[in-house]
C-alpha cells in the first residue's frame, strides 16, 4: 500500500484538501446529467461509486476527524448508498499508512526520543492504519507490543475540520435550526477525548477491570511507561478482525457463543456501568484461534447519564411503548417532542418515533433473538426508506431528541450490524447474571 509523506494541518491546507475533492465531486456530476440526458433510464449506482471514490481519497489524505466522520457514516448500512459504505468501511482499519521517516519524526516530536531507543525491535512499517492512528509492532523484553502513533496535527484539527464537514451532515441528516449544534458539540468533545491517548490508557485499564469475569472475552495489557497523549503501547494481540471472522465462519456454535459475548459486554457497560464503548466497529475486535472476543481500542466511552439512562431504557419494554400517557411523558424527557410543537407536530412525531422505536427495540421483547433474520433487516430497510423519501418527514427537523442520542444510537447501531455479520442468536437476559460482580445499583430494563 502507498504511504504517507506529508499530511496537512493548517486549516488552509486541510480546506484546500477538500475543495479539490469538491471539485472532482461536483464533475461527476456534470458527467451523470450529461449521460443521463442520452440514457434516461441511467440510475445513480455508478455516480455514487465515483463520489464515494473522490470523497474517501480526499478524506483518507487528511486524516483525523474528516475521515472518522466517514467511518461513523460507514456503520450507518441503512442510511447510505452502498457504494459509500463500502468505501467507507475502509476508513475502519485499512488507510494508507505514514511512511517510515514520518513515522520516526512524529514519534521524535511526540516523545522526544526514535522508537528504536525505546524498543529493543520496532517495526517502521504499520500493521493497521486507521482514522486518527496507525499501529505498529514492536518488541520489548520479549513481549510482542502494539505501538499505537497519532497521526500529525489531528487533535489541533477537528474543531476545523468538523466546520467543514457540517454542512454535509446537516443535508445528508435533515438536520435544522440551532439546536443542531449540541450534536456537533459532542460530537467534538468525543473526537478530542478520542485524541488523549492517556485517558484512553486510563479507560482501557478501567474497562478491561470492571469487564474482567465476562467469559470468552479478553483485554490487553498496557504499559503507561511507554505511553504518552500521542502514543499508546499495549500488548500485541493475535486474530482475525471481526468482520473478516464472520465471512468465513461456517460454525453457528462458535457465532453463537461470540454474539453473545458481544451481546453480554455491551448490555453490562450499559446497564451496570452506565459508560459505554461507543465506537463498535469491526476493526476494534479481533478473534483468536480459541474462538475468544478481544476488545482492543477504548478511546470513545460515552458516560450514560440516569436523566437519560431512565427514560431511554423504559421505552424499550413493549407494554410502554403502547402506554399513550407513559411515552408521551418519556419523548418529552428525551427531548423528542417540545413545548412549542403544535398539535399537529406532537401527534406527528409521537406516531413515526413510536414506530422506531418499537423496531429497533423489539430484541429486548423476547428471551432470544436472531440478529441473522432477514425479515428483521428488511424492516429497518424499510423504515429507513420512509424517512428519507417521504416527503413529510424530510419537511420536518430531523435533529430532535437529546444529544445523548448521538453515541447510544450508534452504539446500538454498530453492535446490531456486528451481531448480524455473525448471524448470531442471542439470548437477551444473559447478561443479568454479572450484575453480581459490581456493587453500583442497576436499573436494568
């Protein structure tokens, strides 16, 4: 794979970036009417192709929070053409890399001495490139290490790159009005937490603590004496990306049991923890030749507020969802619904977010669940086809509802596409078991 020399990080550099692939994006679709106007029947599968090319070429050369907005986007399978989540994905693990003098600079500058002083081997070639780091392998006192190295100027950038990046997530989302800003609000602080790899440092050892009696899942160790805010050492660990697992499995037991470590782990941050690892994409689980889980990147926890813990878990039991006074009082809690809405939009807005809702919570209405039935997928296909053509709907302010929201959403989103990469089937319940390892109180649904 081609490396890196050189990546921008002034705000000129980086907007100078993505006015280029504006441009590029902006011919292919002169060259789509201009063939459309001979072949009228021509649809937009090649056009997106092209645009998702032009726009992750773009976006991989910048790095940094640019290109894990493609990433996050990636996971959304129901909401974009497939062509970009396809490309996207890449953004996951696979990116071109920096190259190796770089490599050596940028760990100069971060930690004021070469790798090859502080390691008795270290690799200059990546292992694994991805939106805001690459991974390289290292050796120290016989133990195999990976060396995760932050990428120039990322943490500088995001409040900029974020800036540009607005105006198409605003489209792309049917997002209006000012209360649009408390996602991007978010959305930035997580970014920058994402960048402090000392907090990651922290929360990975935390996380790898409290989840330690969860059978079949395993943790690295880390090693704060050979890291820093721009440079994370931890234990190599051996295995196949999730999602590469899952195409070639053919061992429903082994799907099985994997789907419901998955299942088990996030149920107990959520519920018992009441912080999250909000970032659940293939690329940060790996499985090794046991058949066994391993969590590797902790850099995005979403802490669980109880305002929002309560009412956003109430509505997933079925019997409230059909409880009129219940949910109208939780919608308001959540954000969903507002004083100032008039009837019309309260009648609205209750009726299409009832319906969500109860999709995309129906697992928690049975003691087992198949992440693997097609029919299940269909009508989150289905839905998602509603709300973007339904011209109703794309009048209205899609940005409603509490800015919590933004990570639990995807988080659920991101452990569903999991779970049905594997096929899994899941006994939903489970989980109840490990509230004895924690001593907080639950207030599991």
């Amino acid at each position: 794979m081609k490396t890196i020399d050189k990546i921008p990080t002034t705000k000129i550099g980086r907007t100078t970036e993505l006015v280029k692939t504006g441009i590029k994006v902006g011919g292919n679709y002169l060259k789509y009417y201009g063939n459309k106007v001979v072949n009228p029947s021509l649809d937009k599968e090649r056009l997106n192709q092209d645009n998702a090319e032009d726009i992750y070429n773009g976006l991989k050369s910048l790095k940094g929070s640019a290109l894990k907005v493609a990433q996050m986007l990636s996971m959304e399978k129901n909401m974009l053409p497939e062509a970009y989540v396809e490309r996207f994905s890449l953004s996951q693990f696979s990116v071109p890399p920096l190259s190796a003098p770089l490599v050596r600079k940028t760990f100069k500058t971060y930690f004021g001495d070469y790798p090859e002083n502080l390691y008795d081997t270290f690799a200059t070639q990546s292992i694994n490139a991805a939106s805001i780091g690459q991974v390289h392998q290292a050796f120290k006192d016989g133990k195999k290490l990976a060396v995760k190295i932050q990428y120039p100027g990322v943490a500088q950038s995001i409040s900029s790159d974020l800036a540009m990046v607005k105006p198409v997530a605003k489209k792309m989302f049917n997002i209006k009005g000012k209360e649009s800003e408390k996602y991007f609000t978010e959305v930035e602080q997580k970014l920058l937490e994402e960048t402090d790899y000392v907090l990651e440092l922290k929360q990975s050892q935390q996380i790898a603590l409290d989840c330690s009696h969860i059978p079949n899942l395993k943790f690295p160790s880390y090693y704060p004496d050979l890291s820093n805010h721009r440079i994370l050492t931890m234990d190599w660990m051996d295995g196949a990306h999730l999602s590469e697992f899952a195409k070639a499995n053919t061992n429903t037991e082994v799907a099985n049991k994997l789907g419901q470590t998955l299942w088990d782990y996030y149920m107990f941050q959520m519920h018992i923890l009441k912080a999250v690892n909000a970032d659940p994409h293939p690329g940060n689980f790996l499985v090794n030749t046991n058949n066994e889980l391993i969590a590797i990147d902790f850099g995005c926890i979403k802490h669980i507020p109880d305002d929002f813990y309560g009412p956003y878990f109430e509505l997933s039991r079925p019997e409230n969802l059909n409880n009129k006074k219940l949910f109208e009082k939780n919608m308001f809690k959540l954000e969903i619904l507002r004083k100032e809405d008039t009837p019309a939009e309260l009648a609205f807005f209750s009726e299409i977010f009832n319906e969500m809702i109860g999709l995309f919570t129906s697992p928690f209405a049975h003691d087992t669940f198949d992440f693997g039935d097609p029919v299940f997928w269909k009508q989150i296909a289905d839905l998602s086809d509603k709300f973007q053509n339904d011209p109703e709907v794309r009048k209205m302010d899609a940005g409603r509802g509490s800015r919590h929201f933004l990570y639990m959403n995807r988080t659920f989103f991101g452990l569903y596409n999991l779970l049905h990469d594997l096929k899994a089937v899941v006994r939903v319940n489970d989980f109840k078991k490990y509230i004895k390892h924690n001593a907080m109180p639950s207030k599991v649904a």
